[in-house]
C-alpha cells in the first residue's frame, strides 16, 4: 500500500470548521488522486485533481487552490509545478508535497521552489487530513489579516485625502479672514479695549492659519511636491517681524529681543522660514520660565551667505529620552503634548538643504535652523 487507511473518516483536525476548502491533488498515479480526492471530500472539502503538471497549471488558473497537495516524481517536474503555484498565487496557496522518496537534497529543492510542507509516502489519510486542515486554518487567517489590511489601508487613505481636503479649504478660508481682518483694522476707529480684543483675536486666527498651513505643507513636502522659493532676505528684520507679531501674546512678564547683525543676509524662502520661527518661538513662549527671556538669533553659519537662526528661551532643558526623536512626526514634545511643528520645521530645514537641531544653551533650550543659503 502507498497510502495506509486511506478511507478513513477520522480527520483528527475539526474539518468540520473548514469545509469548502479547496484543494489540488497533483499525482501521476490515478488510483492515489482517486483515493486522496474520496477521503478529503468525504472530509468536506472541494477536491480537483491533475495526473500530470500542464493540467495541474491550467486547474489552477481556472479555481486557484487553498492548499495543493504535489508529488515530485512526474513526468512534467513537480518542482515547476510548485514554483508555478507560488508565482501565480503566492502564500494564498499552501503546498503540501507528498513523495515516496526521501532525502536532504528532495527535501531541500522542494523547499527551496516553494512548499510549506513535506510528507513520505506512505502516509495515513488521518495525518494528511490533519496537515491539511492546520494549513487551512493558516491560509484562512493568512487571508483575514490581508484583507483587515487593505480595508485598513482604504480608512487611511479615504481619512488623510478627506483631511487633506479639509485642511486645503480650512487654509484658503482662514486667508480670506486674516487678510479682510487686516484690512478692517487700518479703516476701522477703535478704542483700546477694542483695539486690544482686535489684535487678540487676529494673534489666534493667525496662529490657527499657521497650523493648518503646517499641516497642508507637511504632507506637500513627503510628496516632494513643494520647492522653496528662494531670494535674497534681510534677516534681522524677519526676525522683528516675527518678534513684533509673537510678544503680545507672550506670558506676562516674559521678555523677547533680536540678536543678529543689521547687515546679515541670506537666501531662502522668507515666508517658510518665517512659519518655522512662529512654531518656534510659539513653543519658547509656552516653556519660558517665570520673568524669563527669548532670544530670537542669527548669524553667519559655515560660510558666507549661509545662516544659523536659533530661538532660545530660559527655561528646562527638553528631556534627553525624547531629544532623538524630538523632530519626528507626531511624537512628544517637553510639555508631553503631540503635534507636527517641529517635523515641519525639520522638513523645511532640509528643504532648503539644510538641518534643524537642538542645542542645550547654557541659559535654556535652543532650536537652530541652519541654511546654506544657495540659490
């Protein structure tokens, strides 16, 4: 006998849970496909059969198997048949080869052009049935964890084009307001109590631009699909500009000054270096100590026209588990808040070819953003 107990009933592996499963019995020998095919049907399973490897291949194609179950010795190769079966469906099809000759060499080509697994003729149906319902128990949940995946995989992207969107329109209504508040405040005549609730509210509806625009920008960048507009710029005056728009909403007490030379300057894209500054002097102003300070700083960096702009504020230092991931998106920052200032920051940095770093300064923590200033 080649199969001992062929026709037994005893799966020993609860197909009962697993029928309807397919499988592909590929044997030159009639008598043992006729025999396979009885006592897995029996078992509940949807069998088909193939005498040489070409009809296996076309079954295959017509009613992709769940398990297929392969002898080696055959006229056509039982080795192309496995390596056919895995390039067609890949690790959707489990394969089981069954050979009445064993040894190291048979053992490692048939693992090596694919199969899951390896039985010696003869076998009992009750082992191979039990080998076949544990490969389609893995195949099953195999299948379950791809498809979780690609329905996850569609929420991602339906949830970041839906924001994307979302921010887009949020970013194009947020200018509007900001620049038809801009020009209410020149016609307008206001007493100071109005005149401060005017400017405290353009202070917020500016900060909330900037952070939808951050957002917009962030995924425009990983896309690679924004290039920095680079020209000449005057830095100490950016820097009186980002110090003017900031030191009203700093906390009281908290005082800010610019420390570049007046006739620094550099190339770069003014309005994306401007966004970083207000991220960072954002950040200085919610760390700063009590009655503290910050410096909004710039220099020549490595070499001329190059620059280094640094914020600093007196106050802690960040602490040195988060410092190595202190750019990265999302992740927390001092305060054990989360969000994408920084990763913005950073983006724009390399944008422009250059680098964003922190540095422990003896009076508090520091961010530098150093460009090349090239063309």
């Amino acid at each position: 006998m080649i199969l001992r107990g062929l026709m037994s009933t005893d799966g020993g592996g609860g197909e009962s849970e697993l029928r309807g499963g397919r499988v592909l019995v590929v044997d030159d020998d009639e008598r043992i496909c006729r025999q396979l095919a009885s006592g897995l049907a029996h078992a509940g399973y949807q069998v088909v059969t193939a005498h040489d490897g070409a009809t296996a291949l076309v079954q295959s194609e017509d009613t992709p198997p769940d398990i297929a179950i392969v002898d080696l010795e055959m006229p056509t190769s039982g080795l192309d048949v496995i390596r056919y079966l895995k390039k067609l469906h890949g690790e959707a099809v489990h394969i089981i080869v069954m050979t009445g000759h064993d040894d190291e060499q048979r053992r490692t080509a048939a693992f090596d052009a694919g199969t899951n697994d390896f039985v010696v003729k003869p076998t009992g149906l009750a082992e191979l049935k039990r080998r076949v319902a544990a490969a389609l128990r893995a195949q099953r949940a195999y299948v379950e964890v791809r498809l979780g995946k690609e329905a996850a995989d569609r929420r991602m992207t339906y949830g970041a084009e839906a924001s994307a969107l979302l921010a887009h329109d949020l970013n194009n209504s947020l200018a509007v307001s900001l620049s038809n508040l801009q020009y209410l405040g020149e016609e307008l005549s206001m007493d100071e109590d109005q005149k401060e609730a005017f400017r405290s509210t353009l202070r917020s509806l500016r900060r909330m631009s900037g952070l939808v625009a951050n957002f917009v920008d962030v995924a425009r960048f990983e896309d690679a699909a924004v290039k920095p507009t680079t020209a000449p710029v005057r830095v100490q005056k950016l820097l009186e500009s980002v110090l003017e728009i900031n030191i009203a909403a700093s906390k009281q007490g908290v005082t800010m000054q610019v420390d570049c030379p007046e006739d620094l300057e550099s190339r770069f894209d003014a309005s994306l270096v401007e966004r970083v500054l207000h991220n960072l002097v954002g950040n200085a102003s919610r760390y700063c100590n009590q009655n503290g300070k910050i410096v909004l700083g710039a220099r020549t960096w490595n070499d001329a026209g190059s620059c280094q702009v640094s914020v600093t504020n007196t106050g802690p230092q960040i602490p040195d588990s988060i410092r190595n991931s202190l750019f990265g998106k999302y992740v927390r920052g001092g305060g054990g808040k989360r969000g994408m200032g920084l990763y913005f920051c950073r983006l724009v940095a390399e944008a422009h070819g250059g680098r964003m770093d922190y540095e422990a300064a003896p009076e508090g923590p520091s961010f530098v953003l150093r460009l090349p200033g090239r063309a």
